[in-house]
C-alpha cells in the first residue's frame, strides 16, 4: 500500500484536522451554515474527496485553544502548546478515545492512548511549574470521532504521529527552559520511535495489532 504518513509532503492539512479529512469522519458538532460551507475552500490533498465530509473538512469545532494560554514567545506558552494545541497531548488523546469507545479496547490504541496520558501529565506537571493553571478536563474530548473503520484510523494517527514530532521539533528549537527541553525531547522520541512505527504496522497490518507486537517502548 502506499504510504500517506511521509512527512506531510503531500497532505498540507495539519493535526488533527489531517486526522478527520483522512478519516473521512466528522466531528461531534453540528453541521455548519450553509454559508460558511459555500464559501470555504477545500486544500487540495491525494485524499479522496470522497472521504471528506463538511465537518471533516473544518476545524471550526475545535476548542479555541488558545483561551488561557501564557503569555506569547515564552516556555510556559510552548509547554501550553504541546498540551492543548490541536497537533498535541490533549487532541491526540480525544482521537485515541474515540476509536476506543467506538471499536473497543483494541491495539495499538489502548496501549498508546496510556503513554499519551502519561505525556499529557509531564506537561501539565512543566505548566504547575511555571505557574500556569490548566484545565481539570481534556477539552477535545467528545469533539471527534472515529474514523469508520480500523484500517484508517492508522492511518489517521499514523499522520498524526508525524504532525506531533514536527510540533516538538518546533517547540525544541525555541525552547530555552532546560527542564521543558528534556520532556519535549522525550515526548518526540516517543512519537517518533515508538508511536509512529506501531500505526505504521497497524496500518499494514488491516488497522490493529497483537500486544505482543506493540514495541515495548511504547507501553
């Protein structure tokens, strides 16, 4: 099969917006006006168009991440960013919920969206540091939903996994707080080197794997 996670080069769509066009599923909201449909204009992607719907195709549903957030061109913003922005922590682990709650406890999510909790908890833990409040409940959850089968939904998440290492690629090099360095750079390897791989072989393999074949550094 042909690869549609290679570093973006071909799906200019980013984050979790990526995922839904992808997934070719739509958010849990309502669908837009008219109006604002007619007058958006679809990114152009090797994705099918058949595959896109109007909520997939508009991040509008999102929360406003941005509410709340640190002070600009600051650590405590970048460490905000990694947490809540919708490439991060919080938006990974709504999507991982989603394919849980609609296909049940299978693999490789279950075991990813528990690594995913625990990098959401460093963050938040780098925030509490800072001084910065965060929010007492992920605010992505309930506002996406599965893609219709498992197959694509690796795929999805394989794309999303390249989205969120470039992200810390970003975040580290304009990071200047050593600590918060540490943990982005914890966090990309892990997407990078454990995440990435098991939707890849997910994907290959019809959209789930076996436990015993999850890398280990992923659990």
């Amino acid at each position: 099969m042909t690869t549609q996670w290679t570093r973006r080069a071909t799906l200019p769509a980013m984050g979790i917006l990526a995922v839904l066009v992808l997934g070719g599923c739509q958010s849990a909201s309502t669908t837009p006006e008219p109006s604002e449909q007619n007058g958006s204009e679809t990114s152009p992607t090797e994705v099918s168009p058949d595959s896109q719907t109007p909520d997939a195709a508009d991040a509008s549903a999102l929360p406003d991440w941005t509410i709340g957030a640190p002070e600009s061109d600051t650590d405590a913003a970048l460490a905000w960013e990694a947490l809540m922005g919708p490439e991060g922590e919080y938006a990974a682990l709504a999507s991982y919920q989603a394919v849980l709650d609609e296909f049940g406890q299978v693999e490789p999510y279950a075991t990813i969206k528990a690594a995913e909790a625990r990098h959401a908890e460093a963050l938040v833990r780098q925030l509490d540091r800072m001084g910065v409040d965060t929010p007492a409940e992920n605010p992505y959850l309930g506002l996406i939903a599965a893609p219709a089968d498992l197959e694509t939904a690796a795929e999805a998440w394989a794309v999303g996994e390249v989205a969120n290492v470039e992200l810390y690629d970003e975040l580290i090099a304009q990071a200047t707080d050593e600590r918060l360095i540490e943990v982005f750079e914890n966090l990309r390897r892990a997407s990078d080197e454990s995440h990435l791989p098991a939707f890849e072989a997910a994907a290959d393999n019809g959209g789930t794997l076996d436990p015993a074949d999850i890398p280990q550094q992923s659990k």
